[in-house]
C-alpha cells in the first residue's frame, strides 16, 4: 500500500464558514422580520394562518415524492412563519424552472448522440424478455440504450484501479472528459495532473468537472486557474455562494472518466457546445 501525501495546497473552508454564517443570518434577518409583522398586525398573523393551511393543500396535491412532501408540510403546519420563509427559500420546484429550460436544452442536444442499435434490442427480446423490458424502460425514460460487447474490469483495491487509469489516460488520442465529485490536489490527482499536461501538448482535448462542495476540503479557487495555465478546461459544478437558493443542495456525485470515441460525437458536440 502507497502512502498518500497531501499537497501544500489552501483549501476553501474557511470560506465554506462564511457562507454558512452568512445564510443563518439570512434566515434568521427574515425570519425576525416576519415575526415582528405577525406579533404587530392581527391581519398577518391569519393570513400566514391562511397561506400555511394552503401552501400544504398544494405540497400535498403535488407530483412528488411522499418523503419530500410531508416533512415541508408537518414544518408549515406547526411552525407556519419559519416554516413558509423556508419553503419559500428552498422548497419551491417552480424556482428551477430556468435550469430546468437550460437542461432541457442540453437534453435536446446530447439525447440523439444515444443510438439504440435495433438488432441489439431485438436479439436481447429473444433471449431474455423480462431483461429487455427492463432496458427498454431505461431506454424509454432515460434515455439510456442497451449494448452489446462491453466490458467490466473489477478492483477490489484503489491503488491498482489508479495505475488502470493513468494508463488507459496515456493512451488517449482524441479527448479525455473527467467529472468528479471531489479532487483532492495531493500525490494521487498529481500523477494525473501530468498526464493530462503531457496530452494537452500532444492536442488531446481535456475537460475537467468538479462539485464545488465536494472539492471545497482539498483545492481553493487558484485550481481552475492553474489546470487553465496547463490547457486543461476545468469548471466546478454549482459553487458555493453565500446566499440560500433551491439548487444549492443539488451537488454532482457522479465519478467517471470518458477516454476517447467516435470522431463524429466529438465533433458534432464540438459544434454545438455553445449551449452548455
């Protein structure tokens, strides 16, 4: 087993604090505000009776998750002020809709780049019809295909899945696209890191995508800039502000990297990836 070393490298914690502090004083500014206007005004204080019994009407009335619905009504219920101030902060889905537009549009542009191969689907109908229901649901509301010829190489252990990696990203001749949850600027993305600069010279094109909360314990903001100084496209995923917003909990956890693939995908996306 290899001993891991840190980097000498600041993370952004401190700032993760601020922001913190920073929205329990939002809530707690708002919420001293709505309070004061309840205890003042009689007319207030039913109509937040009022909006309370309705806001819950309607969670209860919508397409969602149980799970999600009923904490946000038994909150409103019994504590209506801090309760609406909170839904109105984050539980609303109706405030996504522009990211959800956005997304959409990507949708739009990526979801035909997912091919089913029809005689993959019908051979798999023949051998097995209750899987090929299964995947033909995955295709349907994906949309995810179904292929044929794949493999799966196993690692039980970390050490050997990294050396696997830095191969397969040596061999790169076309693009290398990472996205991460969390990386940690220290002895094991190093080695990466030196890989990814030697491609980029050789005019491999290289993306990296990160969650900005994941990462905030292990890279400051000079990341992005010092990865950019190296050719490397590096962006974070949705970062930390210090103001309460619906999409703040919405984090990337996804960990994968793509190596290379049909020239025709590559520059058919290269072609329209103004929109993302």
């Amino acid at each position: 087993m290899r001993t891991e070393k840190k980097a000498a490298v600041k993370n952004r914690v401190a700032w993760l604090i601020v922001v913190l502090a920073m929205i329990v004083l939002e809530i707690y500014w708002l919420y001293g505000l709505l309070a004061k206007l309840n205890a003042a005004f009689t007319w207030v204080q039913t109509g937040v009776r009022i909006a309370a019994l309705v806001v819950s009407i309607v969670i209860f009335g919508e397409n969602r998750n149980a799970a999600v619905k009923m904490p946000w009504i038994i909150l409103i219920l019994l504590a209506p002020e801090f309760g609406l101030l909170m839904y109105a902060l984050a539980g609303r889905v109706n405030v996504t809709k522009r990211m959800r537009k956005r997304y959409a549009a990507i949708d739009k542009l990526l979801h035909p780049m997912l091919v089913q191969d029809a005689a993959v689907a019908d051979r798999l109908r023949k051998e097995d019809r209750a899987l090929a229901n299964i995947c033909h649901y995955v295709r349907h509301y994906g949309p995810y295909p179904v292929y044929d010829n794949t493999k799966v190489r196993f690692f039980d252990m970390a050490a050997p899945a990294l050396d696997a990696l830095k191969e397969d990203l040596r061999k790169a001749e076309h693009f290398i696209f990472m996205e991460y949850f969390a990386i940690e600027d220290a002895e094991a993305f190093e080695g990466i890191h030196r890989i990814l600069r030697d491609k980029v010279k050789e005019g491999v094109e290289v993306r990296l995508f990160y969650d900005d909360i994941g990462s905030i314990g292990f890279i400051n903001r000079s990341f992005i800039k010092r990865m950019a100084a190296d050719g490397i496209q590096c962006r974070d995923f949705n970062p930390v502000i210090p103001f309460l917003n619906t999409f703040m909990n919405n984090r990337d956890h996804r960990k994968f990297t793509v190596i290379d693939g049909p020239r025709r995908l590559l520059r058919r996306f290269q072609s329209r990836q103004r929109i993302l």
